[in-house]
C-alpha cells in the first residue's frame, strides 16, 4: 500500500481544481498547472481535500497513486506560494547579471554566457554572486536551475563554479609538495 497515496491533499484558499477525464487543471494567484495522469487512478474532491485513489490493486496503481498524490499535491502548493532555488557564483572574476529577461554570467570563459527566462520561471540576481529560480512548477523550476549549474561545474581543487546555496562543497586536497620521509 502506497503510505504517501492515501494522504489527502488540502485545496489551500485562492486555488481551483478542476478534473475532466484523467486531466487535472490547478489555478492559483501565481500560475495555471494542468496534469494528464493515468488511468490506474482517480481523483476525487471532497469539499477542500482532494484524494488520489486507486482504480485497481495493482502494483502500478500502487506506485502511480503515490506519485500522482506527489505531483498534485506539488501543483497546488507552487500555484499558491511558488518554489524557488538559491545558487552561488563562485570564483575569481566570476559574476552574474540580469538584463532584461536573461541572466549574463562571467564564467572564466572568453566569452560571456547568456541564459534567458523560460515561460512561467522568473530568474532574478540580487547580487553579484546569486542566483535565484522562482516559479508555479516545482520540476521546472529544478530543471532550470540544474541547466544554470551545469554552465559552470563546481571545480574540486578550488571551489570554482555554480552551485546550490544548499549544497555542502567539498574541496579535494592538492598536492603536497617537496614532502620528505
């Protein structure tokens, strides 16, 4: 039995759900998601909760109940608050600036990289050496920011690249030179 299927889902204020055939449609004050989802569930609306329920006992129901609750469950809240992640710009000489709809980095290359907004995702540079990615769709907002990171991996000799505010950067140990026995 799926343990995170069979949670419900509270439909928070300000957000509509609507269910034809096996499309779900979520809107909220930030954004419109819809979800095609499989026939081996149904979504019911009871008053403000929402249940993802199994049409048969299957083993993929079983998994398709969870994962369909997840990714409901993610729509309705990104359509409410939104999600958002935090990267750093580390190096020397590296930055990042917003012009227009599109982020310019200075990434240590001759050339400086240019990545522009994609629909339904905000990029903002508070400073120098930020990067945050907001928006409705949490997977989205995750995919853009991975492509932001893969611009420039972190290097492990000296901490150089992008990565995740959240993500703990483990330095390598270079090499220990003129060392005697």
């Amino acid at each position: 039995m799926s343990r995170i299927g069979k949670l419900p889902i509270t439909i928070l204020d300000g957000v509509t759900v609507d269910v034809k055939d096996n499309t779900i449609t979520v809107k909220g004050p930030k954004d419109e998601l819809s979800l095609e989802f499989s026939k081996n569930v149904a979504v019911n609306i009871e008053g403000n909760t929402l249940h993802v329920v199994r049409l048969d006992e299957t083993t993929d129901s079983n998994a398709k109940q969870g994962l369909y609750r997840q990714l409901i469950n993610n729509m309705v809240n990104g359509v409410k608050n939104g999600f958002k992640k935090s990267l750093v710009v580390h190096g020397v000489g590296y930055k990042v600036a917003k012009q227009g709809n599109k982020l310019v980095f200075n990434l240590g290359l001759s050339h400086p990289v240019e990545f522009s907004e994609v629909k339904g995702i905000t990029l903002e540079a508070p400073d120098n050496n930020t990067v945050v990615v907001n928006g409705a769709n949490k997977e989205l907002v995750g995919e853009i920011a991975a492509k932001i990171r893969a611009l420039r991996p972190m290097e492990p000799y000296h901490g150089y690249g992008i990565h995740y505010s959240t993500e703990k950067v483990i330095l390598k140990p270079g090499k220990a030179a003129g060392k005697k026995k």
